[in-house]
C-alpha cells in the first residue's frame, strides 16, 4: 500500500466550503475550529484581478514537523502513513500547533487538548472516501494512494506562493492550480 493523499482542482472549486462543513459536522467541531478549511485569496489589480479558492487540511507529510516537534509522541505517523494524532497521550503543550508550517493542528480549548483531520480512518479504513472528499459538489476533492493521484493528474504541484515549500515537509497533497495562484502577491480575502 503507498503513501495516501489528497488531490485538489482549484480550477474546479467555486469556494463555496461544503467540504468544510462536511469535515466540522462529522468531527463534531466547535465554533472556530475547522480541520479543512477553504480559503479565499485575490491577486493582481484591476482592470485584472483574479481569485482563487484554496481547501486545505493536514497534508500528512512524510516529514511531518508536528510528530518532530511533540514530546509525547500523541503526533505520529501511522503504520499506513497517515499523521495521525492519539489523544489519550496529547498533553495540551501545542508544540505541533507551532511547528506545523501550514497552521494544521488545532488546540481545543475546552479539551486542553490539540486535534487534527484524521483523513476519516473510520472511513477510509473501510474503503471510503473522506467526508470532505464526497460532500464536494464540483468534485475538486479526490483521495487515494498518492501515486496513482500523481499518474492521474500529472500536472498537479506540491508548491504554491500561498504555502511553505514542499521540501520543508514533503506534503502528501497535489494540486491542479489556476494560473493566477502560481503568482506571487496573493491577498487572502476574509469571508
């Protein structure tokens, strides 16, 4: 079995965060905590302004600077290459919180305790699709062994302006980018 991960259309996505929804209704989250999030940026001026929307979650990189940065070992790599969390071990330190460069893991304060996207284990250990993945009404999302997502789409990128290069981490996500996104200068848009 190879390394799971996650491929997004961005030309696809029209932002409108059902897959974000459907990630914090199966988690249970509380206000404010989001484990895929869906976010908004513009680049260029006008006459010649673009957007692009971009979903993100846990890359489970094969690097991942949380497992590094957690000292009880509650972050780790699972035997299927997942970046999974055990929260029986989590001591709310928020070490992983401050070495994740793209902002992934999230403290959940009435807990004391940090959480992150699981990838849907319960689900996809039984062959299914992640909730974020099946909720898509534009199919942007797809999951699945990363290099068949790679022969699938081989003009996917790992690297964007908008995130920490992929050599940091090594990223299990890629990318079908709109060509406004390649630019440098984008401005996330609140929503």
């Amino acid at each position: 079995m190879g390394k799971k991960g996650f491929y997004f259309d961005m030309t696809a996505c029209i932002g409108c965060r059902t897959c974000q929804v459907a990630c914090k209704d199966k988690n249970d989250l509380k206000p404010g905590i989001n484990f895929r999030q869906v976010r908004t940026f513009e680049t260029g001026v006008y006459p010649d302004a673009k957007i692009f929307h971009y979903s993100s979650t846990c890359n489970h990189c094969k690097d991942p600077k949380c497992v590094k940065g957690c000292p009880t070992g509650a972050m780790h790599i699972a035997a299927d290459g997942t970046v999974q969390h055990d929260a029986d071990k989590c001591i709310g330190c928020q070490y992983c919180v401050w070495n994740c460069p793209y902002g992934v893991p999230q403290y959940m304060e009435e807990e004391g305790k940090v959480s992150k996207c699981n990838m849907c284990k319960d689900l996809t250990d039984k062959g299914q699709n992640p909730a974020c993945v099946d909720a898509c009404i534009m199919r942007a999302l797809e999951w699945g062994d990363l290099d068949e997502l790679k022969k699938k789409h081989p003009d996917a990128v790992s690297d964007l302006p908008i995130l920490a290069s992929s050599k940091i981490t090594h990223p299990s996500v890629l990318v079908e980018p709109k060509a406004c996104a390649l630019n440098k200068g984008a401005v996330q848009k609140e929503v």
